[in-house]
C-alpha cells in the first residue's frame, strides 16, 4: 500500500491489520441458528477486509479514502496484492465430496449447517408404511434477495455525539443497526 499512500489527495489507505487495531470487528450472518430446533450454525466470520486468504472475486483488501473518487481509484491501482491461486470447488456437492479444498480449518467438511424441522419419527414411520417411496435428487440454485440496485451505504460519524448515522438502502433495519454496531463495537443506540 506504500505507493498508494503517497498519491495526490489520499488520506487515508486501511488494511485489515489497521481494521483489527483500530477493534472493528468481522461480520456475522445475521441467523446463527436454524430457528426451528435451536442448532447452532457454523460458520467462518466475514473480515470487512480480506485478511491472509481472498475467497471470492472481489472481496476487499484495502480501502481508500480520499479527496476525491478519481484520486482514490488512481491510488488503488498502486495497490499491489501477491495473490496465489489456491484449490477450488464450484458447486455444493463438490465442496463436501471427501478430500474437497476446505473454505476454512474452522469448517470441518465444508458444512455450515444442515437444516432439520418437523417430526423426524413420523416421517421415518410415514415411508416405512408407503407403498411406494420415490427418491429424487434436486439441483436447486442459490436462494437468495437479489436487487438490482446496489447495497451501498453512506455512513457519517458525529464525533460531538459520539453518533452513527448510516444511509442504507435495504429492509431489516433494526437488524443492519445491530449488525453494524457490533462491528464497530458500539452500543446499537449510538
């Protein structure tokens, strides 16, 4: 980051060594256990910058603040990462095949969670009784909220309050709040 540092109009260019000094801490899903039976979930922290390991196409490792957004993009192409590839999987049945690449050491066999509802004896005994039991294999794609518009947000801090005022398109405010909050580690109210 040295030679980005020194360009014209950058303040500022972070790290995640300087996120971690400064006590701000990595995402969370906002569901930690499956809200049926209470099991816990696994899972790895999201750092707000990438830290030793990239995982995914354009996942943050510096950011830049700036006099102005074209003095910030100068200074991020002065940003030299050493990125080495590492093993890969591209689908759900790959990454838990026995040997796949691990995500993470703290994901044992790839798995976050494994969702269990309803009543599992019953079901047992419903196709123990059946006449007939289909068995199919479904390839379902990835469900999630997908907007068109980016998840952007602005955020200011007002340092005579001691408040956070942050400009974010999306539902599920209370939640973003709690979210941003303890990754900055500060009360929700602040």
């Amino acid at each position: 980051t040295a030679a980005a540092k020194r360009m014209p109009g950058v303040l500022a260019v972070l790290t995640a060594a300087d996120a971690q000094g400064d006590g701000l801490k990595p995402l969370l899903p906002y569901v930690d256990a499956n809200t049926v039976t209470g099991e816990p979930f696994a899972f790895i922290p999201q750092p707000l910058l990438a830290e030793a390991k990239v995982r995914y196409v354009g996942e943050p490792v510096a950011l830049i603040v700036a006099e102005s957004r074209d003095q910030a993009l100068d200074a991020a192409e002065q940003i030299a990462v050493d990125y080495a590839p590492l093993p890969a999987v591209t689908t759900g049945a790959a990454a838990r095949a026995p040997g796949a690449p691990l995500l993470s050491s703290d994901l044992p066999d790839n798995l976050c969670f494994e969702w269990h509802a309803g009543d599992a004896a019953a079901v047992k005994r419903g196709f123990a009784a059946a006449a007939h039991v289909v068995s199919l294999a479904i390839d379902n794609h990835r469900v999630v909220t997908n907007p068109m518009e980016p998840r952007g947000v602005v955020g200011e801090h007002d340092p005579a309050t001691g408040r956070y005022t942050a400009h974010v398109s999306a539902q599920s405010l209370h939640a973003t709040r709690d979210h941003a909050a303890r990754a900055l580690g500060i009360e929700p109210a602040q």
